[in-house]
C-alpha cells in the first residue's frame, strides 16, 4: 500500500443489484483488509434482504433517515452518524424512510468483493 488521497469521482457511482447506487472509495487489491463505499439509497426503497460471507460490514448514517433490519434485531430507526455493525453473514436491509436520499459509508472488513454477496430468497 502506498500513502495517497483518492479523491471523491461520482461518476462512477453505479446501481448494485441490492437496490441502492454504490461509489467506491476505496476498494483495491492493494488494501485487502478494508473497503468503503459510498451507498445512495432512494426515498421509499428497501434494499434487498442480503447477507455477506466472510466480511463485516459497518453503516454510517451520513445523510438522511431509515429503517434498519440487522440479524434477529427488531427494525430500529437510524439517523446522522448512527453506525450499524454487521457482523459477517448476518441478515440485513434497510429502508430510506426520509423524503431525501440515504446516505451511507459502507465499510467492509476484509474489503468487500462481490462474490461476497448473497442475496436472501
């Protein structure tokens, strides 16, 4: 790993089959241990119930206001600088129940990859 600043592109922000818009901020070979994502999450969408394989993820509410479902957890609400620890294959999905986009930093530990995801049927 090299010192640097990756600075802030949203044009590469992209839709995840999740069902919220994703920009990498940093995710590479080059730092496995860490990644972090920027996710955009509609008025009124919930995200697809999902779990990650051999990753932990954290959420930090950064804009916005939802509905949370984490593992067995009853669905708590989440607003500005709430963090969410998800624990590795654990349940999860949430709803932007504000008027404006959710905003969240998606942190994974290791970095996340796709073949990671897996959607709940």
């Amino acid at each position: 790993m090299q010192p640097g600043i990756k600075k802030f592109d949203s044009s590469t922000e992209y839709y995840f089959e999740e069902g919220c818009y994703i920009t990498e901020l940093s995710n590479s070979e080059d730092d496995p241990g860490l990644s972090i994502a920027r996710a955009r999450v509609l008025s009124g969408v919930t995200t697809k119930l999902h779990k990650l394989i051999d990753t932990i993820e954290r959420y930090v509410i950064l804009e916005g206001q939802g509905l949370v479902e984490v593992g067995d957890q009853p669905p708590q609400k989440v607003t500005t600088c709430d963090v969410v620890v998800i624990p590795e294959q654990c349940e999860q999905k949430i709803t932007n129940t504000g008027s404006s986009d959710l905003i969240i930093l998606a942190i994974c530990s290791p970095r996340f990859q796709k073949h990671c995801y897996q959607e709940i049927i």
